[in-house]
C-alpha cells in the first residue's frame, strides 16, 4: 500500500492523477481511501515492514491507544507485478509515514529498526532503533 497523506504525496512528486491512472490499468484501488485504525496496547504492538526497515508502534503501559492512517491498497494484478519488479525500498518515505503516522496519533511511540532477515511473515530486526519519535 502507499499512504494516502497529501503531504507525502506532494514531497515524492505523487498526484492524485498518477493513483488515478495504477487504477485504470487495474494495479491499484483508487475508490476511496482505506483507513486502517488499530488499538495498541503494551503487550500489542503494529508492526509494518518494508525489505530492510520495520516500523513498530506502541502504547504506554497506563495508555492504550489507537493509531489510524490512511491507504489506497494495491490490487491483486498490482501486487503480482510489484513482487516480480527489481525494486528497492524508499527508506526517506518510509521514515516520513512512521513520523506521519506519529504525528496524527500523539499518544503512539513510533521507532524504526534496520531488518536482519525475513523468513516467511516474521520480521528479523535489529534491535538498536534507528529513529525513535516519542512524546516527552
């Protein structure tokens, strides 16, 4: 999926039109925008990972909360031909989602950690965070 925040759209020179045209030639849902909202707790985290960074959120411990964003999704076509591209992650637009994903939910903590491995739906990181955006 690609975040639906205009902001974004506009640093990485995205238009509405370019989503418009992936949904005319079937790779991507243009249709509306998809708003994934999800509660964390301390002992649940979000968890959301690119080839070589992973984005955890969580909550305090006294805190729960819920995070939302919005999406356009890609369609099944969409996802076949992403999966055979030669292509690398966009590290800079993935660290702009997590902190705009912080920004819009201010009681989330958000880090980013570099990937170690994937092996099938689990997500190897390393520890050490490489960005941490949290409220003091």
């Amino acid at each position: 999926f690609i975040t639906s925040s205009n902001d974004i759209y506009e640093k990485y020179g995205i238009s509405y039109t370019d989503i418009l045209q992936l949904d005319e030639c079937g790779l991507m849902v243009s249709s509306g925008t998809l708003t994934l909202t999800q509660t964390i707790q301390e002992e649940n985290r979000i968890f959301i990972w690119t080839d070589d960074r992973a984005m955890i959120s969580s909550a305090s411990p006294d805190q729960p909360c819920k995070i939302s964003y919005g999406i356009h999704t890609l369609t099944r076509a969409g996802k076949e031909l992403f999966s055979i591209l030669n292509h690398a992650p966009n590290n800079d637009y993935f660290m702009d989602f997590a902190e705009h994903i912080f920004m819009k939910n201010k009681t989330a903590t958000v880090q980013i950690h570099r990937i170690d491995s994937i092996e099938g739906n689990t997500a190897n990181y390393d520890r050490e965070a490489l960005r941490i955006f949290k409220h003091t």
